[in-house]
C-alpha cells in the first residue's frame, strides 16, 4: 500500500492492462444482464399470447367435439406446466445469447400448445371408442399433423435467422419427447394399439433416469440424420395410427414397426457411446 503526504492509506494503482481487461468483463457482464432482461420481457410476451391461444383453442375444440367441462382447465394446467419449464430454461443466458425470443422458439411455442390441447384429451370419453371415430377423433389427428408439420420449420427458421441455440434445439427435442408420449397415449385410448405402444413415449425418458446409475450415457452424441429421420416416422406413424379410417390391426402393425426402429435407434446410440467410453476407461 502506499501512502500520501496526509498519511492516508492510498490503494495501489491498477496496471492499465488489468483495468482495460476489468472494464471489458464489466461491459460484458453489463451487456449479458441487458440482453437476459430483454430476452425475458421478449418471452413473456410470447408466452403469454400462446396461453391465450392455448385457451381459446381449448374453448372451440370442447364446444365442436363434445368434451368434458375440464377439458379447458386440463388444457391449460398442461401448458402452464411446459410455459414454467420453458421460463425455467431461460435462467441459463449463455444457452440463449440472443436479445429476442426468436421466432423459431414461436413455432416450437406453437408446438407445446398443441401437445398441452392433446394431452387433456387423454381420459376424455369422446376420444375413446366407439366416440373417437367422431369430429373429435378428426380433430385430434389435425392437431398431431399439425404439430409434427411444423417440427420441420423450427430449427431451419432458427439458423435462417441467426438466433440457433442450445436452449432452442433442447427445447424442440423436450417438446417431440412430450408429444411423442402424449401420442402413444391417445393410440393407445383409441383402441388402436395394446399398451405396449407407450414404450415408444417412455422410451427417452429411461434413457436419461438410465443416465443417473450410468454417467458415459449423458456423454454428447454426434449429430445425426438418422436419429431425427427415425423421430419424424415415429410422430408420423402415431398420427396414422389415431386416423379413425385406420383399423385397428393395421394401427397396431405400424406402431409396432415404428417402435422395432426406434429400439435399433437407441441401440446405436448406447453403442456409440459404450465404444466412446471404452478408450477412456483403458486410460
């Protein structure tokens, strides 16, 4: 420390080097907080008219297909619960470095609100036999095609734009996850297939409690097209599956098609990363 001609403790000067690369991180920190700021009030915006859509959907769906009176209520419970999930996965600034929401998160958004409108359709009499052959049961394969069409639409917007993300590609994946299960769900209730079918809806989700007892299967994999060919056939098999005109032991032999590709598909995967694992183990 140094001292001045009043004897007053006068901290050290700061190398002008130190000070520069202090200043740039303050800066940097200053900018990050803004852009999480505007990115928050961004995405509120936008989850707050996709609940409105949520909502009204939900109103028109029960009053043209006979629903329950919950219907609306389970709707909107449904994306609440993926909206918090979704707000959530915000928190993390360098998973989306963007000031915007983005417009291909809009779609997948769009995505989530329909898979909230599918899942309460589970244990609502309408869509169950004989009643599923009815506008409902229509209803509920337009929404799935509606949903699995603009799948491919998210993530080419997002690289088109320049806002890709970590937070956007595991929030596009989350959402297939859920509305591959919700799916299965539904085929199942509509008689379509056993409840085997659900494996294929459950199927990522042991794959990642599996990751608990074994760390090597949360290791990254390559990207593949393999992988995001077999994800579009399973959604598209399971919307098939649910169009009333399908009967019901083709239904089940193209659900179970799908879900003999989708085992080989994660077979692949837990190898690639067995083999992965094994050169570090001999290390």
């Amino acid at each position: 420390m140094q001292r001045s001609r009043n004897d007053v403790t006068v901290p050290p000067m700061t190398p002008p080097g130190r000070r520069q690369s202090t200043l740039s991180a303050t800066r940097q920190h200053l900018a990050g907080a803004g852009a999480g700021s505007a990115l928050r009030r961004d995405a509120a915006r936008d989850l707050s008219a996709a609940a409105g859509l949520a909502g009204s959907t939900a109103v028109a769906f029960a009053a043209a297909g006979g629903l329950g009176a919950d219907y609306v209520l389970k709707a909107l419970l449904l994306y609440a619960a993926g909206a918090w999930l979704v707000w959530r996965g915000l928190d993390d600034i360098a998973a989306h470095p963007h000031a915007r929401f983005g417009a291909a998160n809009r779609v997948t958004l769009a995505r989530l609100v329909l898979a909230a409108l599918l899942a309460a359709g589970v244990g609502e009499p309408a869509l169950q036999p004989p009643a599923s052959a009815a506008a409902a049961g229509w209803f509920v394969v337009a929404a799935a095609a509606l949903a699995a069409l603009l799948d491919a639409v998210d993530g080419p917007l997002a690289r088109r734009s320049g806002l890709a993300s970590v937070f956007g590609a595991r929030f596009d994946m989350e959402t297939d996850a859920a509305l591959t299960l919700v799916l299965c769900a539904l085929v199942l209730q509509a008689g379509q297939a056993g409840p085997w079918v659900l494996a294929s809806g459950l199927m990522r989700y042991a794959f990642v409690a599996a990751a608990r007892p074994w760390p090597w299967l949360a290791a990254a994999l390559p990207p593949s097209r393999r992988r995001r060919a077999v994800c579009v056939v399973q959604i598209s098999t399971l919307v098939v599956c649910l169009a009333p005109i399908v009967p019901p032991p083709l239904a089940t032999a193209l659900a179970a098609a799908s879900l003999a590709l989708l085992a080989t598909s994660f077979a692949i995967d837990v190898r690639t990363l067995a083999r992965a694992r094994r050169p570090t183990l001999e290390t």
